[in-house]
C-alpha cells in the first residue's frame, strides 16, 4: 500500500482537458473541459485532481478490497469559488482506511473503525478547509452534502 500511496504522491495537481491538453493547476476553464482519466492517462500524464486519483485508487484496490468513493461539496444554485472532493475508503481487516495523496486534504492513510467516522472526519476536514482559507460562509455551510457515487467511466 505504501507503494501506491507513494505513486499518488508523485501526482502533479492539475487536469486533462477534452483536447488532451494538461493543465497544472485549476484555472476558470477547467468545469466545462475537464476530462476524467483513465488509469494509463494518469499513470503516462502524472497530472491529475481529486477525481484522477479518485479513480486510480479505484481501478488499483477494487479486485483486492471492497472500496467506496465519496463526493463533498457546497450545493448552492449559483457559481461559487468553493472547491469540491472526492476521496476512496477501502475496507479491510484493520476497518475502513482512507487514503488520501499529498493535495488531498489528509494525506496518507488514515484508518477508521466504521465508515460514520471516515465520513465525520473527511467533512469536519473539508468544511474547516472551507472556513479557514475560502471564508465559507455561514448560509453557505448548510448546502454542505456528501455522498458515496460508482464508477464513473473514463473521458467524461
């Protein structure tokens, strides 16, 4: 595990855009030409966001563990600055471990008990985050959700 954790790590935080061009970083385009990537485009491109590694971790743990991904944001009807997440807990013997790359907002892997508690911490963590540097805003906070989605397929 410690060898994939060090892969994701290596992962430079930007996107593949639907011209397969990469972008390091966000920028104001990347909602409408982002473009998620399969596990040989992360692997090939290094470049990637929370839904890349999302779905590498995926692709690398789902025929060994049970896995589940999440997605977190601020659900309010009109453009906002507030960025989103979207992380993988994989259940083994030792509970529900959450790993996170070095952009994530826990790196490493954390493991839990139950999966109300990965859930709890990965919250309090992203709405701290969104108090702290993007000044949440109170009204804001009550749009906060989560919840668990599958696999998406690649290039979309």
């Amino acid at each position: 595990m410690s060898n994939l954790l060090n892969i994701i790590n290596e992962i430079q935080y930007g996107y593949l855009d639907k011209d397969n061009i990469i972008h390091k970083g966000n920028d104001d385009e990347w909602f409408s030409k982002y473009k998620l990537q399969s596990k040989e485009e992360i692997l090939t491109n290094m470049v990637g966001n929370c839904y890349d590694v999302t779905e590498l971790l995926r692709s690398c743990l789902e025929n060994t563990y049970k896995v589940e991904t999440f997605f977190m944001m601020i659900a309010i009807p009109y453009k906002n600055n507030y960025p989103t997440h979207s992380y993988l807990v994989y259940i083994d013997n030792n509970g529900y471990n959450l790993i996170e790359n070095k952009f994530g907002l826990n790196e490493g892997i954390h493991v839990f008990k139950t999966r109300e508690e990965v859930i709890k911490y990965q919250a309090s963590s992203y709405l701290k985050l969104l108090r702290n540097i993007y000044n949440l805003k109170e009204d804001d906070e009550k749009h906060f959700v989560i919840t668990s989605f599958d696999k998406p397929k690649s290039g979309i």
